[in-house]
C-alpha cells in the first residue's frame, strides 16, 4: 500500500511539440531525450482506506485545493487501471531548482507514477508505467529510463502503443548539459497551451511535423554512431524549428528572452572558435548546452562571463527510474 520512487528529468534533444489528443495525451510526433543526473523527484505515496479524499504534500507543504485536485485527477488514472480504491497520501520532495525554471512535470509525473502503481501492489511492465507517466505529462514518459530514450508516438487511438523505449543506456555515451538560467520568472504561455494554440493555428506546424520526422531520424542515426557534432547540429536545428512554430501561432508568442538569444549566440560564437556546442531551448526562456566531457570547462567559463547568465547547472547523463525503501 506504499511505496518510493526517483525519477529523474530529462531534455528533449527532438522535441515533443503538439498533441493529436488532449485527454490522453496522445502526441503528434516521436520525441527523443536524454535523461538528466542532476535533477530529480522523490515521492511517496501510501493508498490509505481511512481517507476521505487524496493529501498532496510538496517540499514537506501541504498543497491548496486546486493543486491538491491536478495530482488528484492524475491519481483517478492510477485507481481506475490498477482497482485501486483508496484514496492516498502523496509526499513529494523536488531535487530540481524550483525557482530557476527548469521543468519538474517530467520527474514529478515519472516518479509519482511509479510510486502509486507500485503502491497499488499490481505488477506492471516498464510500457504501461511510461503510459501512465504520459498521462501526467507527455515528457514524463521518456523519464522512466535512464540514458537516451525515445518516446513513440503510437498509431492506435487508445494510446496502448504510445510509450517511451531505450534507445542507449546510461553510461554508453558521456555527453554533458550546461543548463544555463537566465531568469527565475514562470512562463507565460504554459507547454500545454503552447501546443495547443501552434496546432491550432500556426500556419508553420504542418512544416515542423515534415521536419521533425527527418530530425529523428538524423539524431538516431548520429546516436548509434556517437556522432557528436552531426547529432549537436540536428538537435539545435531542431529546438529551432520548434520555436519557429510559435512565431506562426495567432496569437503569435515567443519563449525566448533577449538575455536567451545573448546565450545562443555565445554559443555560436564558440563553434566559430572550434569548440563544439550546441544548445536546445524548451518552453522557456533558459538555454541547454550539450557538449563533450573535453569542452565542458572551456564552456562553462565562456558562458559564465555573460552578464545575463544566473547560474549554470552541470549535468550528465542520468539514470532510469528506481524504487527506494522508506
Ligand atoms: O510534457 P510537457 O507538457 O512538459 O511538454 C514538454 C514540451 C517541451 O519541453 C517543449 C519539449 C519536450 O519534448 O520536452
């Protein structure tokens, strides 16, 4: 009736960009990331028959009731495919720099995902834990593996074939993240609403669902390689093309801030010196740098000396989902 779990964050290196269903959160293209080290959530959830609806504690604070009721909805999911009935106690510790921006959905869906099927005491396969973690958040789904990971889009409407594979374990490939910080303000325009409003409206969609489709298949193509360059230059074009989606939108919207294009291009500038960089952006303002172990340092002090930069988090390739006693 209680169980913990760890998942880790993850960058997308081809963007999930655009659903094809809302409620099940079914995408309209194959997505492929890598999984982080350094970011991480922890959850405990304990299914109780004494409780009368679900308790959600965050960073040791108990949540509002609008908070309270997302996690719960989520927990619905959960009770209706395992035959759960009880409602549960759900404790939270968020290992990610809260105030820096930096997507937590990805591990908070992934480790409570994990935490309440294994709580619920059925036995599961990694596929159906990655369908579940899907329906919290659509990146959630690639965190339950560790190393570089793709999540399938699927072509059944159920979304039974919608789930996330490893495509190469954690210590296969030592590739780092610079996750640079830029600012600490909230997004405005939410993923979610994000892609919502680009399929809906921008003319510029139908462009990037033919581009991402070659993206994927460059990138997976460098990975199994260990192309680092053909694989930097097909994830920075295609953050690019993600975000060129946006500008296309009605009404038109931008995550990026001046102090981000200042980070891209010194990243730019780098390459120029024959150092090799290059950056992805989610739906934010903070820039991902991706290099080699090699150019880590030289990188890091180039980037440091940017008077936009706020802080710079070192990150490798991290691990898979994992269970943990207490
Ligand atoms: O899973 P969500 O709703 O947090 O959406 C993630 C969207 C991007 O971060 C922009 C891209 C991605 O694949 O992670």
């Amino acid at each position: 009736m209680r169980a913990k779990a760890r998942a880790h964050t993850n960058i997308a290196l081809i963007k999930y960009w655009g659903k094809r269903d809302e409620k099940l959160f079914l995408p309209t293209n194959n997505s492929l990331s890598m999984t982080l080290d350094q970011f991480y959530t922890e959850t405990v959830v304990e299914f109780n028959p004494d409780l009368k609806q679900d308790k959600f504690i965050l960073d040791g604070i108990e949540m509002n009731p609008e908070e309270t009721a997302k996690v719960s909805r989520f927990m619905d999911k959960i009770r209706r495919y395992t035959g759960q009935s009880h409602y549960a106690l759900i404790d939270s510790i968020n290992h990610v720099p809260t105030a820096a921006g930096f997507a937590s959905s990805a591990s908070g869906y992934a480790a409570l995902a994990a935490a309440a099927m294994k709580a619920s005491g059925v036995s599961f396969s990694e596929n159906e834990l990655s369908i579940m973690a899907r329906q919290g958040s659509g990146s959630a789904s690639r965190s339950i593996y560790g190393g570089f990971v793709e999540w399938q889009k699927g072509e059944k409407e159920d979304g039974s074939d919608c789930y996330a594979v490893p495509i190469l374990e954690q210590g296969a490939w030592d590739l780092r993240v610079l996750s640079v910080e830029v600012t600490h303000e909230v997004k405005k325009v939410l993923s979610r609403e994000g892609m919502k409003r680009t399929v809906e409206t921008s003319p510029f969609f139908a462009g990037w669902l033919e581009a991402v489709a070659e993206d994927l298949v460059e990138a997976k193509a460098a990975i199994a390689k260990r192309d680092f360059i053909h694989l930097g230059e097909t994830l920075e074009r295609n953050a690019l093309r993600m975000h060129a989606t946006t500008l296309g939108a009605n009404p038109p919207f931008m995550y990026w801030q001046s102090s981000t294009v200042k980070v891209m291009e010194a990243v730019q500038a780098l390459r120029e010196n024959g150092i090799h960089a290059y950056f992805t952006i989610d739906a934010g303002p903070n820039v991902k740098v991706v290099c080699q172990p090699e150019d880590e340092e030289q990188i890091l002090d180039a980037l440091s000396e940017l008077d936009v930069v706020q802080n710079i988090y070192r990150c490798k390739v991290g691990p898979g989902v994992s269970y943990l006693e207490g």
